[in-house]
C-alpha cells in the first residue's frame, strides 16, 4: 500500500480553499463541484483488521482520491472517515458524474494487509454550482445533505437536487449544441499514435474524438458519447469518424511506410449488419487497404450480444480489417470466449498500466494477459504508458505495442503530421 499523508485539516481550511475556487471559477465562468466521500462501515475495519489497517486504508483512500484530481490542495481528509473532493473549473457541470465514476472505480479495486485482500464501500454526495453562485459553506451543506440522502436510501451517490436541475438544464443546451456540432462538421479527430516496441516505429494511430466548442469549452468524449447515443445517432457519428480517419491516414507522411488508423466502434453498432457495409464503402471512396483499418471494439460490446457480434466481426476479420478488444480485463470475458474471438489485438485497460510500476498485482495481471493474448496469436497494445519505468516493464513482458502520454498525447491531424515528420524510432527503445 502507499502512504501518502495528506495532513487532516478542519472544516474552515475546507472553505478556505473551496471560496477561492469558487472566485476562480466566478471569474472564468466555469463551474465547480464538491464531492463528500464517506467510507461505509469503517469501524468493521477497524475491528477485523486493527487500527493499523484502518490507519493504512484512510491513506490508501485519500492517495486513490489523489490520482483522479490534479490539484493536491483539492483533496480533504474532513473527519475520521470522510473525505471532500473538490472540482475547480469544469467547463460543464456533468462532469461531477464522470469524478463520481473515477472515485467509485479507483476505490472499488481491493484492499490489501498482509495477506487478507477485502474491499472498501463507499458513499458519495455531491453538489455543483456555476461561479461563486453558491458560497462555500452551502456547498459543504448540500453535498452534505446529499451524503445523508445517499447513506438513508442505500444509494452509492446523490447529487444535491438543486445542482440536479441546473445539470439538466445544462445538459438540455448542450445536447443541443452538439448535435448541431455534429451536423454541421465541427467535431475533430485527434490522433494518438501506437509504436511497436520491438523496433519504435509507429505503426498505426487511434483517432480520438474532441469538440472544442465555443460555449462549453473541451468537452470529453465520455460525456460526448452517451449524448449522442441518447439522441440515436451513433449510427451518423460512426461513420463520421470514419470516413475522416481514412481521409486523414492519406495525408500522413509515409516515412515508417503507411501507417494504419483505429476507430473505436460503439456497442451498439457492433452487431448491426450496416457496419460491414459502412466500413466497405469508406474503404472503397478513400483508396485505403483493409489492412490498414483497426475497429477498436470494448469487450462488454461484445459480450452483450455475442452470435451476432461474432458474425459482423467475423466477416470483417475474414476481409482483412483488424479487429481489437478495447479495454480489456473489465468486461468480464469468460476464456471460452477467447477461444472463437476474431480479433486480432487485444488493448489492456490503462487502469492495469498506471500503476503497473507499484504494484505488484497490476504488473502480473499485464503478464498474465499479455501470455494468454500471444497464445491465441493476439497482438497486444497497452494504453495508459505515461512514464518510461511503465515503457520498459512493458518491453521486458513481451508486449508489443505501446499508446499513451509518455509517447504523445492525442494531437490534431496537423501537429501529427508535424509529429511524424519529427519521430525518431530509437527514443523509446
Ligand atoms: P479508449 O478507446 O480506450 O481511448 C483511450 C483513452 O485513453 C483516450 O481518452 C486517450 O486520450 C486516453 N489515454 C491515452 N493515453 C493515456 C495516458 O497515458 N494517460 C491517460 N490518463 N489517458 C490516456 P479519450 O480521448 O478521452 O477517450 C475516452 C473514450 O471515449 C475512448 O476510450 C473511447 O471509448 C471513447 N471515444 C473516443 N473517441 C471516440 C469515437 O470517435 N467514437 C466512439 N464510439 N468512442 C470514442
Ligand atoms: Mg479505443
Ligand atoms: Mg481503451
């Protein structure tokens, strides 16, 4: 376990730092949020395990809160258990449901002393307000009130009600605004490139959607997407996508050779016989050889409707397109399931690889992942490398390809290019 202590502090340093985001965030009209993190039962810790795990677990839980926030000063040990969270500068205030997300998951992994392994429960209330339109000690009051709503009805989260009909109100325009976006050809594709980490070259990049929009700022794909699914249009933005990846990939400077793309493909779409022809006819308009194209598919998309999952990709398989598992090792995936896959890369999530360099579970998960994929002949491409101590485990595992932070960032198709024209293949071995 790590232990990084932050030091507890009261309630007034809580609104200290929480009135001078709120002024930031007045002055660039931005919002902010305040998360209440309680630990559930945390006296049964205590009980089982003794105060020293218990001791370890508060430090365990403020360092997983600490992974999600950038800003140290932001993350508060407020009482014995509890924990405040605060999010300065959000461009929307939908994005309190994406920080609720990354705590449950970043706490929901297991918990470890000495050889016991057990998980942590947690509950979560929340508000949100834009500018300084709350004080801070009304956002302390309702993510509070939000907190004892949450612990009264079981729930693992309650957002402040208030906050709850500026969110929908929020949500109402920028649903709005983006499928305009999306209709009048203002959404972007950013490249992120693969390398090989056998030789460095760069063999392919996966194309990432962004929207910078005038009104709402850089609004994320994790928000973008569910939006557009809602509105039934995943369908238009699919081939959106692709269409402008192949478009893109005839620009790119062939130095390394023709380098290939990958396109994410939504669940929904995975198992509807128009995707063949969509990925046909793209292909046919942009001159480009089926070996060049990857669909980046999640493996719950593929569970979800498996026979007429495995028949789509199957037939594309067959004609050459690649086809790779996304996000691997959270879909729950049985191995009977690997056995008829047609795919030909597997993508281990990042949440293995972050902390693969710390932590000993995370790196045999990566190897035992990275041997069962060689034995059914599955390339394997780690994402989430953002530091060279990640890299070089990586290299040493045997993995092949390697995407993330520590490489590039996700770029525009012009500082790609710039990118690729500068790459040299020998910096990352
Ligand atoms: P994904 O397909 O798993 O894409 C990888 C995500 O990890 C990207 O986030 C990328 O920016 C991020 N990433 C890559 N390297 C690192 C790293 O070193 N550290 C960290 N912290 N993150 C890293 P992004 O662009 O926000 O996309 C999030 C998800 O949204 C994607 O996950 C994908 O599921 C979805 N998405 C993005 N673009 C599209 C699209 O065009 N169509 C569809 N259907 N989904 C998309
Ligand atoms: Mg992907
Ligand atoms: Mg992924």
């Amino acid at each position: 376990m790590t232990s990084t202590r932050i030091p507890d502090i009261d309630r007034r340093a809580l609104f200290k730092t929480l009135s001078y985001h709120l002024t930031k965030s007045a002055i660039a009209k931005k919002h902010v949020g305040l998360l209440i993190i309680d630990i559930r039962d945390f006296k049964r810790i205590n009980r089982t395990f003794g105060f020293a795990c218990g001791d370890q677990v508060l430090d365990d839980v403020i360092h997983r809160i600490r992974l999600i926030s950038p800003h140290m000063e932001c993350v508060i040990r407020m009482g014995n258990n509890e924990f405040a969270l605060i999010l300065p500068g959000m461009d929307s205030p939908a994005f309190v449901g994406l920080a609720v997300n990354r705590v449950r998951k970043e706490i929901d992994s297991s918990f470890r002393w000495y050889d016991k392994e057990f998980n942590v429960d947690i509950c979560i209330g929340a508000a949100v307000t834009v500018g300084d339109r709350l004080s801070a000690q009304a956002m302390v009051l309702k993510s509070e009130n939000a907190l004892q709503q949450a612990k009264e009805e079981g729930l693992p989260f309650f957002l402040d009600t208030a906050s709850d009909k500026d969110i929908d109100a929020f949500n109402w325009k920028l649903e709005k605004d983006l499928l305009d976006a999306l209709a009048q050809n203002q959404l972007q594709l950013y490249y992120q490139p693969k390398i090989s980490l056998a030789n460095g070259l760069p063999l392919r990049a996966e194309a990432l959607l962004r929207w910078n929009s005038p009104d709402h700022g850089s609004v994320p794909p994790d928000i973008m997407i569910p939006i557009i699914e809602r509105a039934g249009k995943m369908t238009e933005l699919t081939k959106w996508v692709l269409n402008s990846a192949l478009r893109h990939l005839k620009d790119w400077p062939q130095t390394f050779g023709q380098m290939g793309v990958s396109i994410n493909v939504p669940a929904n779409i995975v198992h509807e016989r128009t995707l063949r022809d969509m990925v046909n006819d793209a292909l046919n308009i942009w001159g480009v050889k089926q070996e060049h194209l990857t669909l980046e598919i999640t493996e719950s998309a593929v569970i979800k409707d498996q026979q007429s999952s495995f028949s789509n990709l199957t037939h594309l398989n067959e004609a050459g397109i690649k086809i790779s598992i996304d996000d691997f090792g959270t879909g729950y995936s049985s191995l009977e399931y690997f056995k008829n896959i047609p795919a030909k890369e597997l993508k281990i999530d990042k949440s293995f690889v972050f902390n693969m360099f710390n932590d000993v579970a995370d790196k045999n998960i990566v190897q035992l992942v990275i041997d069962l994929a060689h034995k059914f002949n599955l390339d394997v491409v780690a994402e989430g490398i953002e530091d060279v101590e990640t890299l070089k485990i990586l290299q040493t595992l045997g993995c092949d390809f390697a995407q993330g932070y520590y490489i590039s960032h996700p770029i525009s198709q012009s500082d790609f290019i710039k990118w690729l024209e500068e790459y040299d293949p020998s910096q990352f071995l």
